[in-house]
C-alpha cells in the first residue's frame, strides 16, 4: 500500500469508470517493476 501511495495518494479522475481503472493501472505498473527487479538464478552444470 505505502508503494501505491507514492505513485500518487488521490485519485485524479472524476469518472466512476476512470476511478475503477485508475488503481488498476497503478497496480499493473507496479507489478511491472517488481517484476523487472527481481533476479532470476539459473543452477550451472
């Protein structure tokens, strides 16, 4: 939560539809980053 937060901590639409999205978008955002952050280990033969 403290992460969507720094994204922004309001909401800018005025739209019910866009309010909805919104976070949705964030989230996706978010999770982008998380996933180009994390390593991933290969075993070496």
């Amino acid at each position: 939560m403290n992460c969507m937060k720094l994204l922004s901590q309001k909401l800018m639409s005025c739209g019910f539809d866009r309010q909805t999205t919104e976070p949705q978008v964030r989230i996706a955002i978010l999770n982008r980053f998380t996933s180009l952050g994390i390593l991933i280990t290969q075993p070496v033969d």
